[in-house]
C-alpha cells in the first residue's frame, strides 16, 4: 500500500499563518502537519509516498525530501498546475498510482490508531467522523455501511445534532481512481473527490464507511485550529525531557519537552505541558504557560509572559510582552512592551475575519495571528481576533483593532 497526500492547496482561510508557507508545513509541536502524516504511513509499513503539491510547490517539494530522507522512504511529488479541487489533485496524481492507495487530505491531524485501522482493513473505504458543525463539511450519506453518496456543505436547517462527515481519508484501487475522470465539475468550477464516491456506489462498487471518534481526527482549517491542534500533541507530553540548558534557579512544573540547544535563563517559570524546540532560548524571568510551542532558535526573553500560544521558528519576543492564546509566525520581531489581548470585556468569543466573513471563534480566551516577518514597535497593543499580514510593520505606542494586510504598515492606531 501506498499513500497519497493530497498537500495543494492555498489555505486562504488559514492566512496570515499561510502568508509564507503552505499549509501541511504548518508546525504543530515541533513538526508539519504533512510530516506528521508521512510519519504516521511509515509507522505502519507504509514506504511509498506521493505527495500532490501547488501553493509553494518548491517550498514543500524541498521539505518533504527531506523528511523522505530523514526516514529513508520514497516521496514522489506531483505539482497540480492550478487549484480546482481535491478530486484534481488526485487526478493529477494517478499516473503514479499504481496499487491500492491510502489517500488522505494534507490538512489533517490523524492520530496513528486511524492509520493503523484503515491500513489493517485493506479494502476501499471512505473514513467519516461526527461532528457538531456539518455544514463546514461533507456529510456522508450511508446505506448498510456503504457510502452511497456525500453532500458538500448542506444547508444548517438541514442537518440536527453530530452528523457523520467525511474526514478526508480514502482506500482507493488504481481502477476506483481513474474513474475521478467521470467527475463533472462543480458550480465552483472545481472537481470533487466527494463525487467519486456516488459514481462507485452506481456502479455496484460503493466504499465501506469507517467511523472514527473525534478525538483522533482534526481538520485544520482556521487560524485558531492551529492553537488547538498543538494543545491536543503538547497535552500527549508524557514526561519531563531535558535535552538543552537550564539554569538553576528555573521552575519547572509538570510534562516539559526541552530540546537539543535549546537554554533556559534564570528564575524562569515554566508550568507544563510545553514544548521547548531545538536552539530556543527562554527568559530571564520568563513565564510559560500551559500549552504553549516556542519554536526552534525563536527567543521569549526577559519578563515575557506566554500563555497557550504557538511560536514559529526564528520568532523574536525579547522583553516585557504579553502573548496569549496567539499564533506568532517564523521571524517576527516584536518590540518590548508589545501586548496581545486576549480577552473581550463582554467576556463573549472572540470573533475573526475569515475570507470575509467575520466568524465566531467559539474561543472566549483568543488573542492575535501574526503573519511571518512582522515587526512591532516598542509599546504596541493588539487586540483579540486581529490578524497581521506578514511582513507588516507596527509603529510604536499604536493600538491594533483591525486587521492589517500582507506588507501593511500601520502608523497610527485603528
């Protein structure tokens, strides 16, 4: 069995995190989403890999080599020219589909028990979960444990209470893929997989339908998706591991992973779950909440507070800053005294543009994305929901309540 990763899209409603990568390269406690997956297939005798790519097709191209290097795997990747679906992207991929196939979505957090499930079963299949919020999603329609169709975003009033969706996870022969070339676009102009599976069950060949719980399975999709797919890794910590620096007179409470060159300043407090990655450096006087990622070679410095957050690698938060509930990307600089609210005062979730929607975040405690490159002057404030285009400049002493976009530069408060 091989498998195939579905890895092309844009993630627009992931920006400003997808500003400058793709989304199966977002980090989730020290490693990428498509890292993660191709780690999960290896675990279960799984050595070849084809990897469909578009957004940032070198950039993910490279990265992937490189994790086929690392575990001594084959990875092939397959550039879709442009973005018209999932049922392309494999299309695009079926010259190199040449057995039984574990093909699988490239913004998913799957624990390996689903992997392990679905590579035991060995027959076509289609994997769905319950979910409280259908309409986001697909929602498999069954007969006698048989996928008979999948309805693409259905209308709320439609669908009550959990609903079984499709989790993006296929087993496909050779055969059941090149019958994607029957799919007919949609009034989106994209071909969708989903369709793949009415057209098997036509044909007398309907896909078995698994069901797996929630808890093993999570569709990244949203800025605070990120902050909730690394809580639920960070809080899997089993135990203390320190393998850098940490000075004496740090705290250290409860599972903490510190990495290889990573060093921790003095009169530190650290309350875990956390994950230290490699060269970081923390503090002095620094304070680590509860499930929060610092990234490699990325500084949280002197009296800096950061609770439940995400740090991206090379991240710079040297002094006297507040970062809560918040997604930090690679190579910020944020200047001292920047603080990132977190919390309404009508103690309401926080909401968030979103592909210009303003959308509930069902979080009461959510504070900023902050895109890759960002810059903040020295005293600035950034309040709960906003987004930051990456490479934008902040000036100093200025309060952002609005979102700012890729390379904006905001002098004044808004």
């Amino acid at each position: 069995m091989q498998m195939v990763i579905l890895a092309g899209g844009k993630g627009e409603r992931l920006k400003p995190i997808t500003d400058t990568r793709p989304k199966p390269m977002i980090i989730v406690a020290g490693k990428t989403i498509v890292e993660r997956l191709i780690e999960a297939g290896y675990r279960e005798g799984i050595r070849r890999f084809v990897v469909v790519t578009g957004y940032m097709s070198d950039l993910l191209s490279k990265h992937v080599g490189e994790v086929a290097d690392r575990l001594g795997v084959e990875v092939e990747t397959v550039r879709q020219k442009e973005e018209k679906g999932s049922g392309d992207a494999l299309l695009t991929a079926s010259s190199s589909i040449s057995e039984e196939s574990l093909v699988v979505y490239g913004d998913l957090l799957i624990d390996d028990s689903v992997i392990k499930k679905v590579v035991s079963l060995r027959a076509p299949l289609i994997v769905g979960v319950r979910h409280r919020e259908p309409w986001n999603y697909g929602v498999i329609v069954e007969r006698s444990g048989e996928a008979v169709r999948v309805i693409e975003k259905p209308d709320p009033s439609e669908v009550k209470g959990e609903t079984l969706i499709n989790a993006g996870i296929y087993v496909l022969s050779p055969d059941m893929v090149r019958h994607v070339e029957k799919i007919q676009e949609s009034p989106r102009g994209e071909i969708e997989l989903t369709d793949l599976v009415e057209i098997l069950h036509r044909e007398g060949r309907g896909l078995r339908v698994i069901s797996i719980d929630s808890s093993e399975w999570m569709d990244i999709g949203r800025p605070w998706d990120v902050l909730e797919a690394n809580k639920r890794v960070i809080e899997k910590t089993p135990e203390r591991t320190v393998l850098g620096e940490v000075e004496g007179s740090v705290t250290i409470k409860g599972p903490v992973y510190i990495g290889r060159g990573a060093r921790v300043k003095g009169h530190t407090y650290i309350e875990g779950p956390v994950y230290i990655d490699e060269g970081a450096q923390v503090g002095p006087n620094a304070y680590i909440r509860p499930f929060t990622y610092i990234g490699k070679n990325a500084v949280v410095g002197f009296s800096v507070e950061v609770k439940a957050s995400v740090v991206f690698e090379g991240a710079k938060i040297p002094h006297l800053s507040y970062v809560g509930d918040s997604v930090i990307c690679e190579k910020v600089n944020l200047g001292a005294g920047t603080i990132i609210a977190n919390f309404r005062f009508d103690e309401q979730p926080v909401k968030v543009w979103v592909k210009g929607s303003r959308i509930s975040s069902g979080r009461v405690k959510l504070g900023a994305f902050i895109g890759g490159y960002v810059k903040t002057g020295v005293n600035s404030s950034i309040l709960p929901g906003v987004k930051i285009g990456a490479y934008a400049i902040i000036y100093p002493g200025v309060v952002v309540s609005k979102d700012v976009e890729y390379g904006g530069v905001v002098k004044s408060s808004i």
